[in-house]
C-alpha cells in the first residue's frame, strides 16, 4: 500500500501491460534473481536488471503515479523491466528491501515530483494529497487524462479513415506503437492494449483490411462511451471504465462502496465448473468459473500469484461451495470477490443443466448487447456429440437433437483436452462446459460423469 492508502496487487500493475508480450515478459523479470540490485522508499522503487546491453539497465518507479523510466532502448510505457520490479515489489514477501535510492534514481525521482507539482498547481489540484478527499482528486485527475486519451485515439482513427487503410500497411506497426505509448501516458492501459492489437491485424493476412475495420469500430464506440460516460446508465459507465483499463479493487466490491452500482452480494450454493491456471513468467493466474445452483447464474473468479505468493484460492471442478460472491460493477456482470463462506465446499455436484448450441449462441448474443467488446460467455453444453478436424475444417462441436454446430476456437487445436472429449462421447451426447465467443467455442469441462478437465 502505498503512502495514499492505494494497494498494488499484482492484477492491478498487470493492467498497465501495453500489451500481452509485455505481460509475459514482466512476469519473467519478477524474481529477486533478477535484480542484483534493488531497494524502495515510500512510493519509490528502484533496481538494476541485466539486459542485453554491456550494462545493466536502470529501472526506476514512482507508484503514487504511476510513473516509469528505464535506461532500456524499449519505446513501450511501462517497459517489462518496470512491470518487472513493480511486481517483485506488489508480490511482497521480502521482494524489493527498504533503503535510500541511488543517485540515479534520486535524480529522476527528484526532477520528475517537481514536475508533477507543476502540473497539480497548474490544474488547481493536490491530487496527490492523503486521505478520501486527495483519492477523489486524483480519480478526477486521471478520469480528466483518460478523456483526453480518448479524444487524441479518435483523431488517429479519424485521419486513418480519411487516408484510407493502405496507409496503415505503410505505417507499419511502429505508428500504432507510438499510439498506445500515448494512451499509457494518459493512464488507459485498456486503450493501450487495443491500440497495441491493431498493429498486429495489419497485413497479418488476406483478410486484414476487414478485421482492421472492425477493430476501429470497437475502439470507436469505447472512445465515445468514455467521453460520455457521465450520460451513460451507472451499469454501463462501469464496463465502458473497466475496459478503457481503470480497476475496482476487491475490498471495494465486498464492501460495495466506490463501484457506482448496486454490487449487492449473491449467496447461492455455488458449483465449480472449471479452474484454469495460466503461467506467465513467474506469475500465475488463477480463473475459477462457477454456476449457482439455485438462480443458474455464472461467476467467475479471478486472482494472480506473484513470487513467492500463493494464489489465495483453490476450488477443483465439482466442488460445491455455498458462500456469497459479490459481483464487480458492469452492465452484464461476471466477475466476482469471494465473500462469506458458509460451510466447507463438499464434493458430489450434479452435472449441470444446458442447452443446444443455438442457445449458447443466444447466450453469448445477449451478453454482448451488453457489452459489446466482450470475447466470450461462458455456458454448458447439453447432448453435443464431438466432430474431430478432418479436410481442413475445424473441430466441431454438433448438437445431438438438432441441426446446428459449434466451431472450436483455433486457438484449442493443439490440445490433447480435444481427444479427451472425443474419448469421452465415444460418438455419443455429452455435457460440455466452456466459453462460447467470436472465435468459437473453447471447451474446459466434460462430465463422464464426474468432471475431467479438458
């Protein structure tokens, strides 16, 4: 926690990544091993990391911004080796030692507050001041470089349109890198990494010009959302904020103060559906979907593990577990803070009830009538009979009882969880579990007739 009573976690410094590659790369770079020197004062924090260069480079943190500099050629703000050191530092146990920073980094610390109290004495603001009032302060500080983020991107989408999406293969991604550095700056890693996404769609096959379009649209409609967020119904300003990258902090959700919406908690008996862990360098992160099994709702749990920290929830599929979850503000919501547990989970859960691909797909349509940047739904298949790749087609997943079917997402090709499946079905009807988006339908559990992970 730093001195304005804000805590980093190591979800919230992810959220800075410009984008996935980043991601990784930080959470590679988040192990003391790494820095051979390194040490925190305050809101400070400072370190050497060994690159690629004859030196190491000098990577230097103010938190209370946050802000970044690193002696690294990277044009990427924040670069992994300060996404590196705040996660050494937000994953606690001893990561980053207290002490007095060198003089390198007490220059730039020095030149860079006396900067920003420039800038606060110039908008009329002691943003940075302790306390309720200096938190809302400098949430209307940041909300005030965000809008100004989102009026810029909308000019570069604007002057695209105007020269056409050829000028965009010319540009190459060096322009749209630029771009998203600038939506850091303006405190929208949301932005950023979308921005960041666009790049990549370029010439990236014979399709592009399409899926480019498409993309700007989706970024189009944030950018105006955000900049009138305050017409917005409170449900729907609560994703627009999410996506654009800012975060609600759990403590704030079980206690429903700050999150601008009813965030009311649910106490159902709760069955786990799937737990999927994801490494990324040293991190690791941790989603649990769950089903009530009174009201059928969908949850899902999520959490990161830094260094030398454990992932503080664990809950295998088929587990029961009767508790209250508190649902994170947003016009279709789905993620979820653990509340009162009101007996130990216990094994025995039923195979849940579904439907046929068609009302996955409707499923998946009226949460994005809500949310129109989300990927996917989660959802249980019912009586769907598994249909391995053949010709070049992709894997299917084809309802028993009628006549439609579900693409697998591409990106589950290689698993061996896919001739799990069709090990399991053996030519006939089972239950599936999984997310139901864009891409197609990527398959996590099936029941035979106790859960295995797919």
């Amino acid at each position: 926690m730093n001195q304005q009573g804000e805590c980093w976690t190591p979800d919230r410094v992810l959220a800075l990544a410009p984008d996935e590659p980043s991601r990784r790369a930080g959470g590679e770079l988040a192990a003391s091993g790494s820095w051979p020197e390194s040490g925190m004062r305050g809101d400070a924090v400072w370190g050497l990391c060994q690159g690629g260069g004859s030196g190491p480079y000098q990577t230097v943190v103010d938190m209370a911004g946050p802000a970044f500099n690193c002696s690294c050629p990277s044009r990427k703000l924040p670069c992994k080796h300060a996404l590196g050191l705040m996660l050494l530092r937000a994953g606690g146990e001893g990561g980053v030692g207290d002490g007095e920073p060198p003089a390198w980094a007490e220059e730039w610390l020095t030149a860079h507050r006396r900067h920003a109290r420039k800038e606060e004495w110039e908008e009329g603001s002691s943003a940075r001041g302790s306390g309720p009032e200096g938190a809302r302060r400098r949430a209307v500080l940041r909300a005030q470089r965000i809008g100004s983020g989102a009026a810029e991107l909308e000019q570069r989408l604007e002057d695209l349109l105007r020269t056409g999406l050829a000028g965009a293969e010319r540009e190459g991604y060096g322009a749209w890198d630029e771009t998203a550095a600038r939506m850091v700056d303006a405190q929208a890693p949301g932005l950023a990494s979308r921005v960041r996404e666009l790049g990549a769609v370029v010439a990236s096959g014979s399709d592009w010009p399409s899926r480019l379009l498409a993309d700007c649209a989706l970024i189009h409609l944030l950018d105006q959302a955000y900049l009138g967020v305050d017409r917005l119904p409170p449900a729907l300003a609560a994703t627009v904020r999410t996506r654009v990258g800012l975060t609600t902090e759990a403590a704030d959700v079980l206690a429903g103060t700050d999150t601008g919406t009813d965030t009311a908690t649910v106490r159902d008996r709760w069955l786990v559906l799937a737990q999927q862990d994801a490494v990324e360098g040293v991190l690791t992160s941790r989603r649990i979907w769950l089903r009530g099994e009174r009201a059928g709702r969908m949850a899902l749990h999520l959490s990161f593990g830094g260094p030398g920290r454990a992932l503080d929830l664990s809950l295998p599929r088929g587990l029961v577990l009767d508790a209250d979850l508190a649902f994170y503000p947003g016009a279709r919501p789905l993620r979820v803070a653990l509340g009162a547990r009101h007996a130990d989970p216990v094994p025995g859960g039923a195979v849940p009830p579904g439907g046929g691909t068609d009302a996955a797909l409707a499923a998946y349509g009226h949460a994005l009538r809500d949310d129109p940047w989300l990927d996917a739904w989660p959802v249980v298949l019912e009586d769907v009979v598994p249909i391995p790749a053949r010709d070049g087609e992709r894997w299917q997943l084809a309802d028993a009882h009628g006549e439609s079917a579900l693409p697998v997402d591409p990106r589950c090709a290689g698993r061996a969880g896919l001739w799990r499946l069709a090990a399991i079905s053996g030519g006939e009807p089972v239950t599936v579990f999984g997310e139901c988006g864009h891409r197609g339908f990527a398959p996590l559990t099936a029941w035979d007739p106790e859960p295995v992970a797919l």
